[in-house]
C-alpha cells in the first residue's frame, strides 16, 4: 500500500494553528487530485484543503480539532484506482419499491462555512438539506431556509403517534434552566483576544461629532439613476465616507501611521479596512489605496469583499494590510457607540444610524437626517487635538459633498 501523508500546510506568517471546521469528504472516499477534502478555519479566513493524490481517503484528524502547521490531517492510498469501490455501495431500489423516506430529503453536498454555522446553531442536519449550490453544495440561504422551515413546523408528533415523553423532546419547556457548551470558533477566540489586546496595550480614547447628512442623502437622490447607469452599482455611504477620510488621512499622517516598538511607522497611502459582519463573526479587510479610487471602484471593492467574506472565500492576502479602520454599527441601528481600535492601527472611525432631529440652523430650528460619527483613537501616537480635528475636517466634508469630489 502506498500512502500519501496530508499534513496541514504553511498558511501565512503569523498563522501557527487551525481549526479542521468540517470535512468534505467522508472516511474512506475516493477522492481525486487537487480535490478539496476539508476546511480549516484561521485566524483569519476558511480555507479550503485540497488532497495532494488520488486515492482513498482516510480521516486522521477529527473536526473541531485545532492542529499546529505541519500537524496530520489525513492519508491517501494511492494504490486504490477509480472506480474501485471503498464505501458501502448504495443499493439499488427497484421501481416497485418506494424508496426510503428519509432520500427525499437527503442533500447532495455539503454545506458552505456561513451556511454549516447557521445549520449548527439551528440544530438542523446538513443531510436533511437539499443544496442548490454548485454539484449540491448547500448555500447560505439553503440554510436559513431550512432554518426557517424548522421554525415554523410543528415542534410535536401527533398524539397518536407519538412515542416519547414531553420532557424527552427538544421542545423548550418554559421556566427550564437547560445549558449548553459549545466550543469557540478559532474566528471568535482570535476577535475576542484581539479586543482584550486592544483595550490593554493602546491608550484609547473616543472623540464625537455630528454630521448633517442632507448632503449626502440629496447627491445620491440626485445622481443614483445616472450612477448605476454607468457604474451597474449603487452609490452607498461606505464610499463616500472612505472617501473623505482618505482625503483627510492624507492631510494628517498621524491619524493614518502606526507604532512599530520605538518608532512611528508612516503610510503615503490609505487602506481602510472595512468593517463585515458574517455568520463566523466580524471581519475587516482591507481596500488599498482609498485615496486614488473613484467612489465606483471603492463601491466594487467593498461588495466583491463582502461577498467572500459571507461565503467564507477571503483569502489571506486579502485580510492584510489596512490604515485605517471606518465601521457602521447604524446598519444595525445603533445611534451611538465607542468602537475599539483594529491593531496595529492607530483610529478607527465609527458611522451610525441616520436620525432626523430638531437642530438649529442659522438660528432656526430645522429638523435635519442627522448622524453621529465617533473616531477612537491611540492617544500615545494622536494628540486630543489632531483627532478632533480630524473629525471636524471629515464632517465638513461630508457636509459638502462637492467639495470632496473637488479635492478641496
């Protein structure tokens, strides 16, 4: 027998563990070259595993386990040939037998990094999902679906058939004091280490300021129709507020360095990472050279990015780098809040919800689409002074679109 040992590959620098999120080949499949067989979660991004030979598949490692780079995933014996059989074969159902009812419902692939977290937390099993995706593979919207149909579908057996106690059923019985544990995804733990890291080792501070989003609200009803006429996307607020801080940003190098040990290590470009929320957790990469792209490009950039991040595709490369961090909680509906700094970065800008409220204007009370902006900021590198200029400077832009499209 000839094996072919599958070890977990060199990933990236700074990425000496992963986590085997699921596999996507059974025990004991034949599997061709190149094919993907797992997924490992880093730190960072899902990736793909993909077997090194042809042959029979043998699971070594488990999933969930986290494994070291250079750790044994599995083995390949390349001495079984295609075609050869190394599972139990299915049997075959004449057309006079009705086939089992659990085949109606079987699915034929396995299920996406976003859609297999959404599965897990609504206790739904991937082989009771039918996938639509490419040859089966269940989506995330198969999967929210799924959940949904759980939802809504009766939570008991009719009462002539049924066999089990109330008590034995999943069924939450009000006022039960039920725990459960379970595991961290590698995701989470790095987040989580990441805030606390934040919090202990920067001197962070929050600066507020308000801004007046008629501006921006008139330019878009305005030039929406012609935008996504020549663009084929719609203008949003990420760009536009990308935008103007990578104006300013270049104004002010501070507000865009980082420290480095005993120095300040300053940028004469802008990468602002951009804040995505996905079923794994929050991710912020990066759309480099902010300040030489057009409000379209950046459009492009953030959505092809929010894409792969949702469906659990964002390479290594692509989690890298970033300046500057801006993040909106308003999507969410938040008015107000003190986002934490995206180490090594130095400021992170947070947008809001958009609220129409009483404000005076030119002495007269107006009532205006209003949004609050918070910047925090590494008060060891960002004196109280540059960062609440910075803000001001970001504001009066915002509240004059042209002159942000002008350069001034």
């Amino acid at each position: 027998m000839s094996v072919v040992e599958m070890k977990v590959p060199t990933i990236g620098e700074s990425i000496t563990e992963v986590t085997l999120s699921q596999w996507l080949k059974k025990d004991g499949d034949y599997v061709n070259i190149d094919e993907p067989i797992c997924e490992f979660e880093s730190d960072k991004a899902t990736l793909e595993f993909p077997a090194e030979a042809s042959g029979k598949l043998i699971h070594v490692a488990k999933e969930g386990d986290d494994l070291t780079i250079g750790a044994l995933v599995a083995r390949i014996d390349t001495s079984v040939k295609a075609g050869t059989p190394v599972s139990e074969p299915v049997k075959e159902v004449t057309a006079t037998t009705p086939p089992p009812a659990e085949t109606k419902v079987a699915a034929g692939g396995h299920p996406s990094p976003a859609a297999g977290k959404i599965l897990r937390e609504g206790s739904v099993d991937p082989a009771t999902v039918a996938g639509s995706g490419r040859e089966g593979r269940i989506t995330k919207e198969d999967a929210i679906k799924a959940v949904e149909q759980k939802t809504t579908a009766p939570a008991v057996t009719p009462v002539s058939t049924q066999t089990v106690s109330p008590i034995a059923s999943s069924v939450t019985i009000p006022g039960s004091r039920v725990e459960r544990k379970e595991k961290m995804s590698r995701m989470r733990r790095t987040i989580a280490s990441r805030l606390v890291s934040a919090k202990n080792q920067t001197a962070m501070l929050t600066t507020f300021n308000e801004v007046d989003m008629s501006g921006i609200l008139n330019l878009r009803e305005k030039y929406q129709e012609a935008f996504v006429a020549k663009y084929g996307i719609k203008l949003g607020f990420m760009s536009i507020f990308s935008k103007a801080c990578a104006q300013v940003l270049m104004q002010m190098p501070d507000v865009n360095a980082r420290i480095e040990e005993n120095d300040i290590v300053y940028h004469d470009y802008v990468d602002i990472s951009v804040a995505i929320s996905t079923p794994t957790g929050l991710v912020v990469p990066p759309v480099h050279n902010v300040e030489s792209l057009g409000l379209h490009k950046i459009e492009y950039k953030i959505k092809d990015l929010a894409v792969k991040a949702r469906d659990g595709k964002l390479s290594i490369d692509e989690m890298k780098g970033g300046t500057f961090t801006i993040t909106n909680g308003g999507v969410f509906g938040s008015l107000l809040s003190t986002p934490i700094i995206n180490e090594p970065q130095s400021a992170i800008l947070g947008m809001h919800a958009t609220k129409e409220r009483a404000v005076v204007i030119d002495g007269k009370i107006e009532i205006r689409p209003m949004m609050y902006l918070a910047l925090s900021y590494d008060h060891r590198i960002i004196d109280g002074s540059t960062s609440v200029t910075f803000l001001v400077k970001v504001k009066e832009l915002l509240e004059d679109p042209m002159k942000l499209m002008m350069g001034l």
